[in-house]
C-alpha cells in the first residue's frame, strides 16, 4: 500500500469523478492543493445491492 489523498472535486459547475493522488496533500499558496507531478487514478466504487456496502479502488491503467 501506499500513501495518498482522495481528491475532492465539488463547488464545480460540473460533476467529475474523485481521484487518488499519491503522498501528503499540501496547500497550493493560490488556491487548493498542489497537484502537479503528482501521480494520480480515477476512484471506482462498488456496491453490494444487499447490505450496502461500499468498496472503492483506485486501478492503474
């Protein structure tokens, strides 16, 4: 395993999906956070349609 934040992408006038980047999120001095060179991945969530649960992974493509 290795260590990331989950990007979260709301107050956007368009829904996006969140993503993983990798190490310790940091203050970006203009605004958010700083996110260049970062390796990043699209998060996918599964469901179980029973109980609810929720599973998330973080594929490289």
């Amino acid at each position: 395993m290795e260590s990331g934040f989950v990007i979260d992408k709301t107050g956007k006038e368009f829904a996006s999906a969140p993503e993983w980047a990798e190490g310790a999120p940091e203050r970006s001095f203009w605004m958010g956070l700083k996110l260049a060179g970062r390796e990043r991945h699209a998060i996918v969530t599964y469901r179980c349609s029973a109980c609810g649960y929720l599973e998330s992974y973080a594929p490289s493509m």
